[in-house]
C-alpha cells in the first residue's frame, strides 16, 4: 500500500490532539477574516492572538510527544510573539 493511502494511516489520541490543535490553530485566521470584514479594514482582534497562543502551546505538546523537532522548533519560540502581543494588548488598555 502507498504510504499516503488512508487505509495506512494510524490513528490514536495523539492523532487526535493533533487534530484538535492544529483546528485552533487554523481558526485564528477566520476570526482575523470576519473582524476584518466587519470593520472594512485589516484588524486583527486579541482573540486572534488567544488562539494563536493555544493553538501553539497545543501544538508544541503535540510536537514534543511526536518527538518531532520540527514541529517544536517551528511552533515553540512563536509563543514568545503571542505572549508579548498579549502583554502589549493588555498594557494598553486603560486601568479602571
């Protein structure tokens, strides 16, 4: 059987999670798209970078189980973008 042949494929939870993060992952831009139509403008919301930042975390943990190193190096030093975008976000906002 030919490797990209579903039949071969192995599915367990891992599979899953991977699924799963890489569904949250995706999603970040579809909400990035709907704000951006909404408002007729580019923009991008902070749920964009919430979902960036467990999508990545999730996808790290997938990585790190999988023992891939590229999915670890490519995800992993991303979160460090996502956290300080966040801090940004929130240091801006006015203090109540």
């Amino acid at each position: 059987m030919h490797p990209y042949d579903p039949r071969t494929w192995h599915w367990d939870l891992l599979a899953a999670f991977g699924f799963v993060a890489q569904a949250l992952f995706a999603a970040r831009f579809l909400v990035q798209w709907i704000a951006s139509e909404r408002r007729k403008v580019s923009h991008v919301p902070v749920t964009f970078w919430y979902l960036s930042l467990v999508g990545g975390i999730l996808m790290t943990v997938y990585g790190v189980f999988r023992r891939d190193p590229v999915i670890i190096l490519g995800q992993a030093p991303a979160l460090i973008v996502y956290i300080r975008n966040l801090m940004l976000i929130r240091s801006s906002r006015p203090q109540v």
